[in-house]
C-alpha cells in the first residue's frame, strides 16, 4: 500500500519529526544557563531548525540534485545537533537520551528519504 504524494512539505513525515525534534530542542535548551545563550544555545537552536528548513526548501526544488543537496545539508545540521547534545550532557546541562531518540528517527527517515529520491525510476 503506497502513500499519496505529498502536496507541501507539512505532509512529509520526516519534516513532522524534524519540526518536532526543534520543539523539542527550544524547551530542553531553556534550561541551559544564560551565559550559554549566544553559544551553545543558540548553536544547537541553528542547527536542529537547519534540519526540516532544508527539507521544506527541498522540497520545492525542481531537479532531483538540488533537492538532493538541501537534503544532504539537513544531514549536515542533523549530525551537528548529534555533536551538540553530546556536548550538553557531557557540561552536565540534563538529559538528552529523548533528543537523540528522536534526532535518530529524523536521520532514518531522512536517509531513505534521500535514498527513494535518488533511486533510479521504475
């Protein structure tokens, strides 16, 4: 059983869980403390809103290399935040076993996102 095509970049599910895994990214980095907010706060608040921004900007994108390399650049962002939340647990700043579940989900589904785009035709 296939799934309709996507009418807009809300509709794709690895965009939903992108979006989310940013939610989620906002409310765990309030607890960071203020001298953190132009660095590490702010770094993993760019990097996590990076992911389903290239993804919507993918998109709309008319050849498959240009979709292909906004994707490529979420990947980029994806394993940025990865490297961040190491960093965040590892400064003591809390928890992040549900970030990287979450953050392991988008990259899944971003892979075969990228994959199903780059397969050829049938």
């Amino acid at each position: 059983m296939s799934r309709p095509a996507a009418k807009c970049f809300q509709d794709l599910i690895v965009w939903q869980k992108a979006h989310q895994f940013v939610l989620s990214t906002y409310v765990y980095s309030e607890g960071f403390p203020t001298n953190e907010r132009y660095g590490l706060t702010s770094q993993l608040r760019r990097a996590a809103v990076s992911i389903p921004a290239n993804i919507a900007e993918g998109f709309k994108r008319k050849t498959k290399p240009d979709k292909a390399r906004m994707l490529n650049i979420a990947q980029g962002s994806l394993e940025e935040c990865q490297y961040y939340l190491i960093l965040a647990q590892d400064l003591g700043y809390g928890e992040v076993s549900n970030l990287k579940y979450q953050l392991d989900q988008v990259s899944k589904l971003l892979d075969a996102y990228l994959r199903s785009l780059l397969a050829p035709s049938s």
